[in-house]
C-alpha cells in the first residue's frame, strides 16, 4: 500500500512545485474540520446511555454505535491516506463531507430504529475518518519539514480537546435537547465546503495502490474481535481466528500488502504494537463507564458528569503541547513507563476510591488522560526506531490501525462487563454499594489489563536492550 510520506518537491517556503496557492492557507480549514470531526466523533462514543435509554435497548447494545464506528475509523484511517497517493486531498475531504451528511441524516430521519441508527453511524464515521486523517497527509505532504513538527503536534493536543468537547457537547444535548439533536451537528461541516474547494490545493494524480484485501482481512478480523466482547458469543471467534490467519498469509505472500513480513521481525516494533493493542483497549473502556458511575453513585446528570474530564483533558491538551520539551528532559523509556504508570495507578484509585468523593474521578482522570497524552510520541519514536525512512508511513499507518482496534475493542468489553455485572473485585474497594462494586470490578479489570500490558513491554524492553548492549 503506498502513503503519503511528504515525497513531493517543494520550494523554499514549502509551497509545492506547481502550486500557486500558499499550501499554509489550507492549514486552518483542514484543522478545523479535523477538531469538529473528534468532537462528534468523541461526543457520540459519550453518548451510549442516552441512545440506549432513548430506544429501550441495552447498554451493551447501544455501544455498538461506539465500537464499531471505531473499527470504521481505524479502516478508514488507512484508506484515505492510501487514496491520498492517487486522489487529491481535496476531493477526499468532500467525499468525507458527503458521507457525513448521508450518514447524520439517516441517524436523524430514523431515530426510532436501532439497525438504522447503528448503520448512519457507519456511514457517517466513513466521512469523519477523512477529516481525521486527511490533516496529517496533508501536512506532511505540503508544509516543508521544519513546519511539520509545530503543525503535527496540533494534532496530539487537538485528539485531547476532541475528547473533552465532544463529551460536553454530548452530555449538554442529552440532558436538555435529545440524543437525536447529535446527529444534526455534523451537518455544520457543510458550510466548510467552499473553504476546502478554494483552500485546498488540487493535487496531481501519481500512481496508487490500495491493498482491498488486506483491508478487508483487518476489518474481518477487528469487527469479529469487538462483537466476540460485546456479546462473549464463541462463534465470533471463528471468523477473528479466520481473518486474522488470512491476514498473516497474505503479508507473506503478495508484495503489495498493507505491511511487510519484515515489520514483524522488528522487535520494537512488534512490542510496542502489543502494547498499544493491549494499554489503549482501557483508553475509552473507562471513559465509557465514566457517566455512569457518575450518575450511579453521586447522582450527576450526563452533563455534569462530562465536567468531571475538564480538569484531565485540559492537562492532556498541555502534555500533548509541551510533549517535546518533556522529550528532552527524560528519554523515550523513561517517558513511557511514567507515562504507564500513570495509567494504571489513575485506574487503580478510581477502582478503589470511586465512590468516596467524586473528587477522586477528577483526579484519576487528570493522571489517566495525561498519560495516554505523554506516551504516544516516545513509542512512535522507539516503534519507528530500526525502520527505514523510506516505510516509516506504513508503519504509522498500521500502528494508528492497532489504536483505532483496540479503543473500539476496549469499549466493546467494558460495556459487556458492566451488563454482566460484575463483582469479582469487590473486596477490593471501598464501595458500599451495589453499584459501585460492579463499576469498581470493571475498573480492576482495565487496571490489571494495563498492568499487563506494562509488565509485558517491560520485559520485552529489557530483552531487547539487553541484546542491543551485547
């Protein structure tokens, strides 16, 4: 498969070689529409019990419009930054706008029925999964290389901020509009239309190559995975086994396919995709149950509730802004493993703590969210490390994959967790209540699934570094 990899001549001021538009003037368009579209992404991913009440369904069920719109994105990720080789950026992003809107409207107009519902998300994460993208090729295929850096980490604070407004947003239309009144805010992307035809340079075609069935393989593969945890149903592990077998098969044998066997012979690479898979599944598994504990033990409504992420997500847009003077003053291992300490001990407080003083959510959500902030660019940096330039964007592009499988996944199970009930760990808690002893289980459960994932990547860290020093 090939991406965009920043390959394109450009002259001094970064403006690309037949270009006459400044390419800096369709930054601002580009990164507003990658923000709306976290925001609406992020707010509906928030907005699970409300559809779920709103339909009569079950909490379980209405997740799905989270989880597998979050398979959609991490599939789409990777076949909007293959179509950017070969179709311009900007007609990628008004084919995104038109899923969006034929997605949203669908939700609207047929509010009532869940299948359509769950299929206008589909449709409409199709078109969000552009914009999500599409900014980060376009930068890195127009902006010279010492605006790269300032413009790219817009991006890591803008997924925080996107987080953050999308639950608020969400939580302040379900308590006083109606869930349906979400599907309608996506269709403001519409009056960014004549930006993005007047701002958005037309690129010239080169030749592409879209790997449809390695694609198709992974997405087999995540959507089986996330409906196995969402219902624990054996027979979704038939088709997981499948397209995962296939998937191996087919980077062995065909040159074209999505990655390269020899990715998976990179040690670093290798482990931190495990970890990626096994740490970022807790990422939007506890932002997910955050609302209802919230309403459950201390009685705030889903907007109140969404407050409780300001202090959290505003620390993680501030990591995220500062991650490259944090870089200077520890290395890549010492700003991963701070980073996952972090993640786990907010889980394990939360766990313990939660029902006390909802104080301590606050708190936990500061240290859960600054940590996924601070250790996304240390293990790009360690993933990439013994990768030639040359496949760096394939191996991006496949680790983004991994995230965008295991958030979905990590909703799927958590839902299912809390449907279930769960009370394993409930002497481990200082809750007194029912309630709070399921929320405080789930909670133990992802503390103890990053806790892994930590341990782990440590002794595969140790290993490597062992051999490397031989």
């Amino acid at each position: 498969m090939s991406t965009a990899t920043g390959n394109q001549p450009r002259n001094q001021s970064g403006t690309q070689a037949g270009t006459a538009v400044n390419p800096k003037a369709a930054v601002p368009v580009l990164l507003f529409a990658f923000v709306f579209c976290l925001i609406v992404d992020n707010g509906f991913k928030t907005m699970t019990m409300p559809i779920a009440e709103g339909l009569g369904i079950s909490d379980n069920t209405a997740s799905l419009q989270a989880s597998l719109a979050g398979v959609v994105i991490g599939i789409g990720a990777v076949v909007y930054a293959a179509l950017a080789d070969s179709i311009s950026i900007r007609k990628l992003m008004l084919v995104g706008v038109g899923f969006i809107v034929v997605g949203s409207l669908m939700g609207f107009i047929f509010s009532g029925s869940w299948p359509m519902v769950l299929t206008g998300r589909i449709v409409q994460t199709a078109g969000l999964a552009a914009a999500e993208t599409l900014y980060v090729i376009y930068v890195t295929k127009h902006l010279a290389a010492e605006d790269q850096k300032t413009y790219l980490g817009f991006s890591t604070a803008a997924f925080q901020f996107g987080l953050l407004v999308g639950a608020l947003t969400s939580g302040f239309i379900a308590t006083y509009v109606s869930w349906t009144a979400m599907f309608l805010i996506p269709l403001i992307l519409v009056l960014v239309v004549p930006a993005i035809y007047k701002m958005v340079p037309e690129d010239e075609a080169v030749e592409g190559h879209l790997d449809i069935l390695g694609l198709f393989l992974i997405a087999v593969f995540a959507a089986s995975l996330t409906m196995y945890m969402q219902a624990f149903n054996w027979l979704w592990l038939i088709p997981t086994v499948i397209g995962l077998a296939l998937f191996a098969w087919h980077v062995k044998s065909h040159k074209g396919a999505l990655v390269r066997p020899e990715f998976f012979t990179n040690g670093r690479y290798v482990w931190a995709i495990t970890l990626v898979f096994i740490v970022y599944s807790t990422q939007l598994g506890y932002i997910f149950l955050l609302p209802y504990a919230a309403n459950s033990l201390h009685d705030m409504s889903l907007d109140r509730a969404a407050l409780l992420m300001v202090p959290g997500y505003a620390c993680a847009v501030l990591v995220g802004i500062f991650s490259g003077k944090i870089g200077k003053v520890l290395t890549s291992r010492q700003t991963i493993f701070t980073a996952l300490a972090m993640i786990v001990s907010s889980l394990v407080m939360a766990a313990i703590f939660m029902e006390l003083h909802v104080g301590v959510l606050a708190v936990s959500i500061v240290l859960f969210a600054s940590g996924f902030a601070l250790i996304y660019a240390p293990l790009v940096n360690t993933a990439l490390s013994n990768i030639p330039p040359i496949k760096s964007g394939i191996a991006i592009g496949f680790y983004n994959l991994i995230i965008n499988i295991a958030i979905p996944l990590g909703i799927a199970y958590s839902a299912k967790l809390q449907d279930l009930e769960l009370t394993w760990f409930s002497g481990l808690s200082l809750s007194d209540t029912a309630a709070g002893q399921v929320y405080s289980s789930v909670l133990w459960v992802l503390a103890l699934i990053a806790a892994a994932g930590t341990v782990i990547y440590f002794l595969a860290d140790r290993s490597m570094h062992t051999r490397e020093a031989v």
